[in-house]
C-alpha cells in the first residue's frame, strides 16, 4: 500500500505538472500580437509574435496582448500657416493600428504594451497634429487646395515615420474640406468657375468663327466657280495658244489663293496663341492680385470681368468675320482683274503677230528688189551706173506722173514754145541744142528733187574758164536767129 500510494503521488504529481507546463503554451490569434517578456534573450527587452504560438516558461517569462484592431482619429486642424503665411483649416480622419512588421514590433512592445486605445489615440493624435502642421508649412495655398494626392502622400511619409517609432502604423488618411480665414480658397473656386464659364463662351464663339469661315469658303468657291465658268466660256471662242495661257493664269491663281489661305489661317493661329497667352496671363496677374483682397471684394469684380472678357471674344469673332469677308471680296476682283488682264495680253499678242507678218512682209519685198538690182548691175557687167541708169529710166514715167500732178493745179496763163530754123537747117537740131543750153536749171530741179542724173546727160560746170582760149558755155537764152513764139494759154504757134 505504501508503494501504491507513493506511485499514485508521484503520478499525481506529474499530471499536475503536466498540466501547468501546458497550461504555459500560448497560441496568438490573427487579431493580437503575443508579447512575451523576462528572460527572452541577450540584449532584447521582449519577443513579439504576430500568429503562431510559443511557450512561456513560468516564473522566468510573462506575456501580453497588444490588439490590432484599427483605431480612427479625428484631427481637427485649425490655423495652421501655409508657406505663403496664411492660416488655414485642414480637417482630417487618420486611421492607425499596431504595427505587424517584425522590424518594428519590438518598438510597440517597448512602448505600448500596457497602454488602452484612448492613451494610444491620443499618443498618436499629438504625433499627427505635428506632423501635420509641418507638412502644411511647406506647402502653397493653391497646392494644398488642388493637388490633394500630393498632401496626402506628404502626410504618409512624415506621420508614418513617426507613428513607426512608437510602434504604430497609418492605415489610411481621409482630407476634408480645406478652409482658411481669408477666403483665398473660396476666390480660387470662384475663379476656377468664372474660367470655366469664360472657356464655355470662347468655344461658343469659336464654333461661330468657324462656322463663318466656312460659310466665307463657301461663297469663295461659289464665286471662283462662277468665274472659272464664265472664263471657259470665253476661252472656248479664242485659240489654243489664249488657252494655255487662260490654263496657266488659273494655275498662279490657285497657288496664290493657297499660299493667301495658308498665310490668314497661320496669322489666325498665331494671334489665337497670343490672345490665349495674354488672357492666361491676364488671369494668373488677377488670380495674384486677388488672393490679397477680401471675399466682398472678389464677389464685385469677378462677374464684371466675365462680362468684358466675353465682349472681347465677341468683338474678335465679329472683326475675324469682317475680315474673312473683306478677303473674299478683294479675291473675287482679283479674279476678275486677272481675267481682263489675260484677254488684254492675248490682244497684245494678236497685234505684235500682224505687226510682225507686216514687217516681214516689207522685208521680202526690200529683198526682192536688193535681189533684182544684184541681178541688174551682174546683167550690166557689173557697171552700177548703167544700172542706175535703167532703174531712173523705169521710174521716169512716175517721175513725170509726179511732176505733172504737181503743176496741174498751177494758174498758167501762157507756154513758151521754142523751134525754129537756123542757116536753113530744121528746128529739130535748134531744139537739141536749146535743150542742152537748158540742161544746168534741169540738173538743178533734180538734185532740188534728191534724184542724182547720170554722168551720160553731162555735168554743169561750177566755175568759168578764165583762159583767153576757153570756149564759153552756151548762153541759155535763145540765139538771135531763133523765133520765139508766144501765145496765150491754149494756142500753140510752130514756126
């Protein structure tokens, strides 16, 4: 019985042994982290598990839960100054929880562990207001109001540092409205909506530009086609050379017309590009001049510059459509005037050809005749004075025609006939030798007519021979054994 009884105990003994090391065997839920603290290791205060179990030897070793559940924390952020020194209003709602990674786990050991979640919210609350105002110093009123993921990301990286150290870890940030005092942000809205009213105008006004220009275009082409119609029709009644020259007059005309459209629709372009910069300027000067004004003072003068920056894009819609229709008007004369000033070159060109045939014709016949004279004096032996001869003899019929035309007209109240007999002889060799005796008032009234007598009806001599033996030249005046008759106009006396 004794032996039963100090086996029975020994058993007993054991099980309760049994029983307290396993009741020493902690298993740690998704939910937790086990923290177990004492005698855990050389140079580390405690041993965080997130999941999995461990066992904590009695008396040497202690454990704890810290909870993971996510606390939110609302941050009322007021008066915080921006980077331009005005104070502004960022409510916000930050949502944390302990950290799992196990780099950092040792940090919520050391820090939190023993602490409830109001003592942990408001840790975590001084940490993020902080951080906060830090970020906003940084940062532009405009940055702030517009780029919220940029604010967002900033407040992440700052907190999250710093909610790291104590073992904390930021799950999500949520930014409510940015207010300030000034009313700087509520301006900024207004002029965001006042932009975006005067964008809707400007497009309105640009869709009625184009739909003027098109209507321009239209009746550009209506009126070239008309003209082009009316040229065709003329030009079918004309020659093929007034048609290459009606093709090439249209052809400079469309490449005029071109070069004219693309040049307005660059200058249209490029005064577009200046207006929209000078406006993005205007506006930007404004935005500047009104973030120092108060919110009366901003509800006064945006509605007045709406409405003067639409009457501007009126007025330059309106002077854009005057001027399109001015160079449709100022195109179509110039068609016109292109078209009279190819006739007018055709014309010219139809007078040049007949001048010209009219001189080659002159030219043939002066030919022909140098060529008849060449054949003359190669006929003569190559004697030019005989052939000069012929050629006045051909002409004195017509000289005489001439000369007798020339007197026709002439008051003559009496003719002188010369004849006559000398010593017996007839009056036909008196008459000859009158006639020489007449020869120098003859060689007179030829030169007198530019006609140069040839060398065969003799020379009159300049100058009397003073020698005692030189003959005198014979007297002009009748010999005394000459009759002269006189009778009146209409009588004629032969001796």
């Amino acid at each position: 019985m004794e032996w039963l009884s100090l086996i029975g105990g020994t058993a007993f003994l054991l099980l309760v042994t049994l029983i307290g090391f396993l009741s020493r065997y902690r298993r740690c839920p998704s939910d937790r982290v086990l923290v177990v603290y004492g005698r855990v290791g050389t140079g580390r205060s405690a041993r965080c598990l997130h999941g999995g179990a461990a066992f904590i030897w009695p008396v040497i070793q202690d454990y704890k839960y810290l909870d993971l559940h996510p606390m939110s924390i609302d941050i009322q952020l007021n008066n915080a100054l921006s980077k331009q020194n005005i104070r502004v209003s960022v409510p916000s709602t930050f949502t944390i929880g302990v950290t799992t990674d196990s780099d950092k786990m040792g940090n919520a050991a050391e820090r939190l562990l023993g602490l409830n979640n109001p003592q942990m919210t408001q840790l975590a609350k001084e940490i993020i207001f902080g951080q906060m105002r830090l970020v906003v110093a940084t940062m532009r009123i405009e940055e702030i109001n517009s780029d919220r993921d940029r604010l967002i990301e900033a407040i992440t990286n700052n907190v999250s540092t710093e909610l790291e150290k104590v073992g904390l870890r930021l799950i999500n940030v949520n930014i409510q409205d940015v207010t300030d005092e000034s009313g700087y942000i509520e301006a900024l809205g207004k002029e965001a909506s006042a932009k975006a009213i005067a964008d809707a105008k400007i497009k309105v006004a640009e869709a009625e530009r184009d739909a003027e220009i098109g209507k321009a275009l239209a009746d550009k082409v209506m009126t070239i086609s008309v003209a082009t119609a009316q040229a065709q029709g003329i030009k079918g009644k004309n020659d093929a050379q007034m048609q290459i020259a009606q093709s090439s007059s249209e052809l400079r005309i469309k490449q005029a017309e071109a070069a004219r459209t693309a040049q307005v629709a660059e200058n249209l372009a490029r005064a577009d590009i200046e207006r929209q910069t000078f406006e993005a300027t205007t506006k930007a000067q404004q935005a500047r001049a009104e973030m120092q004004r108060k919110q009366q003072y901003a509800e006064q003068v945006v509605p007045a510059e709406i409405s003067r920056e639409a009457a501007i894009v009126q007025a330059q819609a309106e002077a854009q459509r005057i001027t399109i229709a001015a160079e449709a008007e100022g195109k179509r004369i110039v068609t016109i005037k292109q078209a009279e000033a190819v006739a007018a070159d055709a014309e010219s060109k139809r007078i040049l050809a007949l001048k010209q045939a009219e001189g080659q014709g002159v030219k043939a016949v002066l030919e022909g005749r140098a060529e008849g004279f060449r054949q003359l004096v190669a006929s003569s032996g190559g004697n030019a004075g005989e052939a000069v001869v012929v050629l006045v003899a051909d002409q004195l019929p017509s000289l005489v025609d001439s000369q007798m035309k020339a007197i026709s007209n002439l008051k003559i109240d009496k003719v002188v006939v010369w004849g006559g007999t000398e010593s017996g002889k007839s009056g036909i060799s008196t008459l000859l030798k009158d006639l020489i005796t007449g020869l120098p008032p003859v060689t007179d009234l030829a030169k007198a007519a530019g006609v140069e007598l040839p060398a065969m009806l003799g020379q009159v001599r300049s100058s009397i021979d003073s020698s005692p033996n030189s003959d005198r030249a014979p007297s002009a005046r009748p010999q005394p054994n000459q009759t002269r008759n006189e009778a009146p106009l209409g009588e004629h006396r032969q001796s």
